[in-house]
C-alpha cells in the first residue's frame, strides 16, 4: 500500500497503565479516529511518569512521524510532569498560558472550586504552544510543533480531538473489507501469501479466533486503492470457495 499519507504516533503516558490499575482506552479511539482522517498510525509507545523517558520518546517519535499525539500527565498533582518533559524535550521554558489561566479561573469561579497552585499547574504550557479546547472539564491541553499534548481521562481526550481534527493534513482513507474462514490460519497461509506478493498495493492480515463451531479465521484487506482491493478480494473469495470445496475449511463467508 502505498505511503504517502500522513504518519503518526500514539505516547501513553503513566505508571498507572504500565502497572495495569488503568486499562488504557485512548490508542483505539485515536487510532480509529486517524484511520478515518487518512492518517496512517505507525507507531504506539507507553512510558513511565519518568521526566527523561517522557523526553526521549516525545524527541524520538516526532522527528520520525508527521503527528505525535501524547495522552496523561497533565493534570494537577505531583507526577503530572509531561508538560514540563515536554517543555524540555523542546529546549524551551514552561510558564502559565495566560488563555489557559484565564479558562481555569472562570471554571473555578462557576464551580466554586479555589483557584490553588495545583490546580492552577494544569494552565501550564511550553512556551510558543497553542491550546487545545477542553468542553469537558475546561482544562486544555496544548500543541507544540507536531506533537499533542491531551488528557488520559478518556472523555475529555475523544473531546480534545475534535479541536485537534482541523489542524491535521489529511491524507486518502483506507478502505477495509473482511472475510471470515471457518477454519484455522494454516490452512489459508501458503495461498494468503500468494495472494499479498501479487497485490502490493493491499495490506491482508490474518486474524484467528475460535468460533462455537472450532477454530476460524478473519482475514482483513486493507488498501487506499479501491481496484487493487476489488481484484485481491476477488482472488480470496476464491481461495476460500476451493478451500471449502477440497474440506480444508468448513466455509467461508
């Protein structure tokens, strides 16, 4: 499949994922999200609340992709430090948005919540950086170059992106078609490779899960080229049909 669209990477940030106590919910949606844009998510990291971990990774994936998007660690408490790796990985100081302070102040203000220092961290950002609205919980987030910085409160970040969607290049969206084979993955490998060395321009995975009737297989066609993807299609439906006519496979469908 040809790669001219637009590349991107997902860093999770958190001990809390890493420790398992937080079942993380952020790469699906952002990568389904991308998806939809045309942009292809190459990449996904998950590091420690460690500030020279946090810099690395930021440093690391976004001279490599075109987007960075980062979920948690910018909320008010002590290991919230991914605004200041940022900041660092960036070369530049950190210091109250003026935007942001003034968003948290009169959030605070309907609330009756007390505008203190700790909350007060969250209207941090990394000079130069823009800010991404926040409708759920008014805290924002912020853009430095190619890299977004978002919530890991899952609610507020599927919110973020909407403010972040128009500031994305889109590229072509993959068109995706599945077929299912009731039977298991080494039945279909030899003639599924076939298949993929004579369409490049599609991208097939093979899938495997048990039914209620046995072992079966979902194969995935991926492609931006709709005629690549039709004529691969066709090649596989017929795979099938003979793996079922020999009883290699109970049935496709």
């Amino acid at each position: 499949m040809a790669d001219q669209s637009p590349t991107a990477a997902v860093l999770l940030i958190g001990d809390e994922i890493l420790s398992g106590r937080t079942k993380d919910k952020n790469l699906g949606f952002i990568a389904d999200y991308l998806t939809a844009l045309g942009i292809d998510l190459k990449e996904a990291r998950v590091v420690p609340d460690i500030e020279d971990e946090i810099v690395a990774a930021v440093n690391a994936l976004r001279r490599r992709y075109t987007y960075v998007f980062t979920t948690g660690g910018i909320g008010p408490t002590h290991d919230d430090i991914t605004a200041d790796a940022v900041a660092k990985a960036f070369g530049v100081p950190i210091d109250h948005h003026p935007q942001a302070v003034e968003i948290l102040l009169a959030h605070f203000k309907q609330i009756g919540r007390e505008p203190n220092e700790a909350r007060l961290r969250m209207a941090r950002t990394p000079e130069g950086a823009s800010l991404i609205t926040n409708p759920v919980s008014k805290a924002p987030g912020f853009q430095i170059g190619n890299v977004f910085v978002m919530a890991g409160i899952p609610k507020v970040m599927n919110a973020m992106m909407e403010d972040v969607a128009p500031r994305l290049e889109r590229g072509k969206p993959v068109i995706s078609q599945t077929i299912t084979i009731e039977g298991g993955e080494g039945d279909v490998a030899k003639p599924l490779k076939d298949i993929q060395e004579r369409s490049p321009q599609v991208i097939i995975g093979s899938y495997p899960f048990e039914s209620p009737q046995g072992f079966a297989t979902n194969l995935v066609l991926r492609s931006r080229d709709q005629a690549a993807l039709a004529t691969a299609m066709n090649e596989v439906r017929q795979m099938a049909a003979e793996l079922t006519r020999s009883g290699k496979v109970r049935g496709w469908s």
